[in-house]
C-alpha cells in the first residue's frame, strides 16, 4: 500500500498565534500612544485658554480703573457734551 501521512505543518504556522498577539498588543500600544498624545495637546489648549482669561481678566480690570479715573476727572455729562 502507499503511504497517506500528511505533510509536516510549515514551521512558521507554529508561530502564527504569537505573531498575532504580538501585532494586537502593537496595535493597541500605537492606539493608545496616539490617544495619550491628544490628551496632552487638549491639555496644552486648556493651559493655553486659561492664560487667554486670565489676560482678558487683566485687561478688564485696568480698563475698570481707567474708566473710574476718567469719571472723577471728567463728568458724564461733559463727556455727552462732547461728542
């Protein structure tokens, strides 16, 4: 009679299950990576606005002031007779 074994299995079909996991964990690290990178760049614009306020704050408070100088120094009702 002939001889009906099959073939050996390639070699690099054993490393199959190991090559996937090992692409599924760079996968998820690339993702991950790219997630963390957008959290630090929203955290950046937040830092960014906060000094934004806090400038347009600043600004606020010296126009008040200049504002309540030119009160004491010219009356409203000058200032209306002006224009």
């Amino acid at each position: 009679m002939t001889d009906t074994t099959p073939s050996p299995a390639p070699r690099w079909l054993a490393w199959m299950p190991a090559a996937s996991v090992g692409a599924l964990i760079a996968g998820g690290l690339l993702t991950g990576g790219g997630y963390i990178s957008k959290l630090d760049e929203q955290g950046r614009r937040i830092t960014v606005l906060e000094e934004m306020a806090k400038q347009q704050q600043e600004i606020d408070k010296r126009t008040t002031r200049i504002e309540a100088k030119l009160d004491v120094l010219v009356p409203q009702q000058d200032r209306q007779a002006r224009r």
